[in-house]
C-alpha cells in the first residue's frame, strides 16, 4: 500500500513531550527537503493527547496514523508493526522515544518493577527493530533510540532505570554492527535535563531551576525541541556515515561535572 509520502517515520511515545517535538522536527525536515512526509504516532492508549497530536500534524500536511499499543507485549508490538506497514507500505525511520523512570532504591524494588523498567526502556526498542527489520532494509532505512544521560552514568534512587538506559545504547551499538550490511543505521539520543510537561512540576519551583541551571555550561535547561533537533539529524541524510554512536544532548552537562567539585581552581 502507498500512501503518497517521500519519508516515514514511526515515533513512539509520540504524545509526550519530546515525542510531539520528534514528530513537527520530522515534518519540518521533509518539507524544507520537498518530501511528502508520513507519520506514525504511536502511544500508550488512544486518547485525548494522541488525537490532538494527530490534527496538529494533519494541519501541517503530513500524513498521520495514530496507533496504540503496550510496548512491553510482544504480541502488541508485531501488531502494531503489522498495522504501521499495512497502513504506510513501508517505514524509513523508527524512532523508539516511549521509556519512563521511577523513584525506587534497588534493595526495595521488586522482580517485577525491574522487568517492566527493561522491558519498556530496552527490551521496546528490540523488539520494534526486530519487526521493523525488513522494511528499513529495503528502504536502507534507521533506528533512532532516545535513551539518557542516566545511562551513562548511575542514578541513584530511580532503581533499575540506569542499567536499562545503558542496555539500551549498547543495544544500538550492537544493532549497528549487525545491521550494518543491510544498510540500516542506529543510533541514540541522550537528553540532559529537559523541560518536558512531565518535568514541568520540577521546573515550578524558581529555586530548583535556578540550582539545575547553574549546574549545566550553557546555562539553561533544556527543551524538547533540542533533543527533536538530534534525532532528525541522526535520522538524516548529513547523518549518512554515522552509525552505533551515542549523542549526548547535555547542554555540557555531563562533562562539566568534575568543576562542581568544592575547592577545584577550575570551578564555575
């Protein structure tokens, strides 16, 4: 089936901040290129959100099937892929953006909250390469993962959300080298701190975003836009000789933080 789009895109997590954001940075980059561009928005549940993000979209000329599905199956997962190919005849990017963390030390949680931290922050993104497989191989198409600085770097008290986060650059690292003879490219996006509607109760607080930013080199928090900006690079044709890299969107952050230590000459 054709759907008379250039390029398309599916983008889980689609309603959330960075997601919405994913999805009008793909819109804009096909239409400044003159491609006709095909979204396909997936979520957790089809609700309010989704439908509001996909008349947005709509209203911008692209293209939308708004779809959802439980990440975690794997049922619902090869559904969902089945439905995205049946509607658009074929994907040129899959960008895996769904993931969620929550407070938990890791001598109190559970089995059970460990494996459903994995199977949404990492096990997600395999499973929808795996079905995605042979469409972005004939369409020498890529996989762009949102993952985190936390995967980078432990995170105390938010449980299992750190390793999961590092399995899942590894992932695409391996995805990357497996994948490569088939044309297919991988690659992730780490965010720094981001203002997103599900942070905005952090960022309220005039203190805290006062403290956080003074923390970061370039001075402010970060927005969705500016991790959208990363992926549509990753996912671009500037992008066509990058593969298994992980790109830090930071704001400087990360390496900026030995010069927090007290008494160091070289502090801020």
């Amino acid at each position: 089936m054709s759907v008379g789009a250039d390029y398309t895109t599916l983008v889980t997590g689609a309603a959330g901040g960075i997601g919405r954001a994913i999805c009008h940075a793909m819109i804009d980059a096909s239409l400044v290129a003159n491609r006709s561009p095909a979204i396909v928005a997936v979520g957790s549940r089809a609700d309010a959100k989704l439908a509001v993000l996909q008349e947005e979209l709509e209203t911008r000329g692209a293209k939308v099937f708004a779809l959802a599905a439980d990440l975690t199956s794997v049922k619902a997962v090869r559904s969902l892929m089945e439905r995205a190919l049946e509607c658009t005849g074929g994907l040129d990017c899959v960008v895996s953006n769904a993931g969620r963390s929550s407070a938990a030390r890791l001598a109190q949680m559970s089995a059970e909250q460990w494996d459903d931290c994995f199977a949404l922050n990492a096990r997600a993104t395999w499973l929808l390469a795996k079905e995605a497989y042979e469409s972005l191989a004939r369409r020498k198409g890529n996989i762009v993962a949102v993952a985190s600085m936390s995967g980078l770097y432990p995170h105390p008290g938010y449980g299992a959300y750190s390793p999961a986060k590092a399995a899942l650059i590894m992932l695409c690292r391996q995805l990357a080298q497996e994948w490569a003879p088939s044309g297919i490219r991988v690659n992730a996006v780490s965010p720094g701190m981001i203002h997103t509607p599900l942070t905005d109760v952090v960022y309220q607080d005039a203190d805290v975003r006062a403290k956080r930013e003074a923390m970061v080199p370039l001075s402010r928090i970060g927005r969705p836009e500016d991790i959208a900006r990363a992926v549509v690079f990753l996912a671009g044709p500037d992008a066509s000789y990058i593969t298994g890299e992980n790109l830090r969107v930071d704001g400087g952050l990360c390496d900026g933080l030995l010069s927090m230590i007290p008494g160091r000459t070289a502090s801020r």
